[in-house]
C-alpha cells in the first residue's frame, strides 16, 4: 500500500525555494507565508490528517515539492510528540503549547545545512535571501503547526494529550528525525 501524498503537488503557481514548495498557510503568526482561504485546508490540515497513516511507512515517493514540504512537517510533528512524551509529567494543555512553540523557534537545519537529516532528497536554496527566507517561512508554519497540533492532541478536555496521538511518540517517518 502506497504512502498518502500532497493534494497541493497539482497547485499551479506556486513559489519554490529549492524545491520545496512555498503554500499558503492559515494563520494569524507573522512572517512570509502567503494567506490561505480560511473555508479550505491548507498544509498544516493535511499534515495533520495524514500524519498517523503516513508514520507508518519506511519508504515515500516524493511526487513533488508539496511532497517535500509535507515530509518536514510530518518529522516536526513527530519531533514535537518526542518532546512531549519526554516530559516526567504529563504537561498542561497551556505547558505543551510553551514547549512546542520554543521548539519550533529554536534554530533548525534547512535543505543545504551540513546537519539537515534528508539532503539528498532536497535541493538547497540558491542564495541567501532564499535560504533566510525558507528559514523564516518554515518557522512560520512550525509555530502554526504546534498551535493547532496542540489543539487536537487535547481537544478531549481532559486536560491531559490524547493517548492515540501520543502512541506515535516513539514512531519515525522514514526511520528519519528533524534532530530537535
């Protein structure tokens, strides 16, 4: 059974920084990410459905730059379940949302740094404005993503994250990890 991928590889002009695609996102952080239309799913929405059934899968045909795009943000959210299950207590709903956004704003590697894990699968941006862009943009959407991340993992309102989510802590999307 093949991996599920990006609706949004068909999207026509849409901006590329490498080759990783540059989609809208909706959200009211600041930074570069272009607006989305708020009645449709945007990335996020789609990493988040597709996360648990994508988790399961070594291996992932990249079938365009969404694709590429979907893979960071899957192993962002696998690296924020690792972070909330290191935890000795169970965090607080407001906890959780402190530690994934100081996550998603401490310094990362992007395509084209010596320590980003999946290199050979991306292309690094041309120049620096590119790659100071990128930077910006996938902070953006990992501010976003945890945001709404946290939000489902504790929309029960048991004050506690969901244990079906949570059971994806210790899984790795392609055996791979952003390194956070």
């Amino acid at each position: 059974m093949p991996a599920y991928h990006s609706s949004f590889n068909d999207e026509p002009d849409v901006r590329q920084v490498g080759n990783l695609s540059i989609l809208p996102i909706k959200t009211r952080i600041r930074g570069p990410a272009p607006q989305a239309d708020s009645s449709q799913p945007d990335i996020i929405d789609e990493t988040l459905d597709l996360f648990r059934a994508n988790s399961l899968f070594r291996n992932f045909e990249i079938k365009g730059p969404a694709d590429r795009t979907l893979i960071v943000l899957i192993l962002f959210i696998s690296d924020c379940l690792a972070k909330l299950g290191s935890v000795r207590t169970v965090p607080s709903q407001i906890e959780a949302q402190k530690m994934l956004n100081t996550l998603s704003v401490d310094s990362f590697p992007i395509p084209g740094d010596a320590n980003f894990a999946l290199n050979a699968h991306y292309a690094p941006p041309v120049n620096r404005a590119d790659s100071e862009y990128l930077r910006q943009y996938l902070t953006q959407v990992r501010q976003e993503l945890g945001t709404r991340l946290v939000e489902k993992l504790y929309a029960d309102g048991t004050g506690k994250p969901s244990k079906w989510w949570m059971s994806f802590q210790k899984r790795r999307f392609m055996n791979r990890s952003l390194g956070n």
